[in-house]
C-alpha cells in the first residue's frame, strides 16, 4: 500500500505534528511511506505523481486558531487546483492542539473532510488529541502507557482502518493526565520562559 503523509506545521520536524506521525509510522512500518512537509512542499511532476498514486493521505498538523494552519491550506489550495488527489484515495488526519480538550479540534477535522469532497477524495477519519504540549514531556514513555494510554489507543484504531482502508467516526481525546496539573505546568512554563527573557511576571498580564 502506498501511503503519503504530509506534516503540515510551520516547525516542521520540531513539532508535535512530527512525533505524532513518528508514532503512528511504527504502527504501518510495513508499507511503502512517504513524508512530505507542507511548509517545504515543492510541487513538480514527481510529488504530484507521488501524490496521485497513494492509496492513502494522511495529514497531520497542529490547530491554528481552531483551523488549519495557512502554510497547509495554501497547499491544499494547490493540490485542488492541479487536480493532483486521486477519487481512490483515502484521506485520514490527525489533529493536535495544545487545549486539554482533543473536541476542540473538531472544526479541523471537518475542513478536512470538506476538502476531500472539494477533490473527489474519500473520507477516512479524523483523530483530534488534546494537550499536545504534554507529548515534549513523554518522549521515554512507550505509546499506550501511562499518559499516552488514550494516544495509544486511538493510533492503534486508525491504523487499523488505515490498512483496511476503512471510514469510521471520528476520535477525540484527551491525554491520561490531570487537567489542573497540565494547566499548572503551562502557566510555569511561561514563567520561566518570561524570566529568560528578562520579564517580571506581572508583565504576562499587560494589556
């Protein structure tokens, strides 16, 4: 099976976004993969090539004011345009922000779904995670354990309807983890980040 994964953060390989299809990757080792960076994207004869015989299409990228992010939009934009995606092919996408709430990618996932209908390309499923920030944090904790319980299980379904090239609902989670906890370590991490700067934490609150 021919599956093409496009990373579509601005941080290409230092995001989230990347870890994720790092996962899920090892879950389809056995097929042929290609990864592209949609902020690196160089469309010519060979991509679009690669692009139109996949049998599957996966994106994966970070939320951006509840949307997709406008370097993956543009080139969406462009593949609708130079007909690239072929009616066959499957499109899943997983979606990460850094709310605790993975619903909040909701809207996301449904602009992707309203693209394949835009490009005659079939709907797969969306996977919505919460608490992206906390993967930076996970990196010695193997998928499935511990906080990454709910990931674990959620890559594992797709996957699984990836290789069957199946439709199913889609997934929202968020991370096995407490929410006031997650909260306290974000509000900390900017404290720290303000003090490298040279700002006192009164300054956070300006308007």
């Amino acid at each position: 099976m021919k599956i093409s994964i496009i990373n579509g953060s601005p941080k290409g390989i230092k995001g989230h976004s990347e870890m994720l299809i790092n996962y899920f990757s090892s879950l389809l080792k056995e097929n042929e993969i290609k990864k592209y960076y949609s902020i690196s994207f160089k469309l010519n004869d060979k991509t679009k090539n690669e692009i139109n015989s996949s049998d599957v299409l996966i994106f994966s990228f970070p939320l951006y004011v509840d949307g997709i992010p406008s370097n993956l939009l543009k080139l969406l934009t462009e593949f609708e345009k130079e007909k690239i995606v072929n009616s066959n092919t499957k499109v899943y996408c997983i979606v990460n922000n850094g709310f605790f709430e993975g619903k909040q990618n909701h809207i996301a996932i449904s602009q992707i779904r309203n693209w394949c209908e835009k490009v005659n390309a079939k709907w797969g499923q969306g996977i919505g995670i919460g608490a992206g920030e906390l993967l930076t944090y996970t990196t010695k904790i193997p998928l499935g354990h511990g906080p990454l319980k709910n990931l674990g299980n959620a890559l594992n379904i797709l996957s699984h309807n990836i290789l069957s090239l199946k439709s199913d609902k889609n997934i929202y989670i968020n991370p096995n983890w407490l929410k006031i906890l997650y909260w306290g370590q974000g509000t900390f991490s900017w404290i720290i980040k303000a003090k490298k700067n040279n700002l006192k934490i009164y300054e956070l609150f300006k308007k």
